[in-house]
C-alpha cells in the first residue's frame, strides 16, 4: 500500500507501508528509484566484473599456451645425446656430467641465464654456451658451431 508522496531533502518519495503479523505491526519505508537504481548499479557491476573475468580468463589462456609451446627455454634434465660425434649430456638437478664414445669426460655443474647454459668445472673454469631447449631436442652452440641433441 502505498501512500502520498512526500518531499524529503528535495526528493520526492512515496512511502511504501506493509503489514506484518507479529510485534512489528505496520513498518514504512520511503520507495524512490532505490530498487532501480540497485538494479542499474549491479547491472554495471555485473558488466565490470565479467569483463574482468574475461581479461583475466585471456591472459592465463595466454600464459599457458605459451608455457605449454616451450619456445627455447627451460632447464634440461635427463640424458641428451648427439649420436654424430658420439656425445653425451646426463643432466640431475644442477650436475651434469659428460661422456664421449661411452668414456666419462667431466662432471660439473650447470646454471641456465638469458638462454645461455653456464658449465663450471670443479676447478672453477666456466663456459657459457647459447642454447635452446624444445621438446626432446636440445640445441648447443660453441665455437659457431650447432650441436643437436636428442633426449633418451
């Protein structure tokens, strides 16, 4: 039931009444463009919040299609062989160690940088070689010369 507006701060309102059994009786309550205006303002909320979403949906979409193409980088484990010139990598963890016609050459440890692979021997030397991992194949560049490996 509603009854005669009446001009509240400059706004005119309507004051909606409604019945209730129990101790509260009759409560009133002012009825202006309150539930049109929730509605307008959750509908812009709505708007925000899928947008949002979407963005945040495209960008991990992204993120993972990236991640799942490789593109060059990554840290190699396992065993990477060149059968051509008969060598071996055995990448665990920061070791690797290498073999040559099946005869052990050198243990070091490795770190990966700006798509360069650091070798250190144990007597402190270091080598920087560009590299790219992609797949099972990994690709070592020293001295202008490419070498491609394939993992066991």
């Amino acid at each position: 039931m509603r009854n005669k507006p009446v001009n509240c701060n400059g706004v005119s309102r309507a004051w909606v009444c409604i019945k209730s059994k129990g101790v509260l009786g009759k409560r009133c309550f002012p009825f202006d463009q309150t539930a049109r205006c929730y509605r307008a303002k959750m509908r812009l909320f709505m708007k925000n919040l899928l947008r949002t979403v979407g963005i945040i949906t495209l960008l991990v979409v992204i993120g993972f299609s990236m991640a799942a193409c490789g593109g060059g980088g990554g840290k190699p484990s396992g065993t990477y062989e060149n059968k051509d010139w008969q060598i071996a990598y055995t990448f665990s963890g920061n070791k690797v160690t290498a073999t040559m016609g099946g005869e052990h050459l050198i243990d070091a440890t490795f770190a990966v940088k700006d798509g360069k692979i650091i070798f250190t021997s144990s007597d402190g030397k270091t080598e920087e070689l560009p590299y790219s991992l992609n797949g099972n194949e990994l690709k070592i560049t020293r001295s202008g010369m490419e070498m491609v490996f394939t993992k066991k």
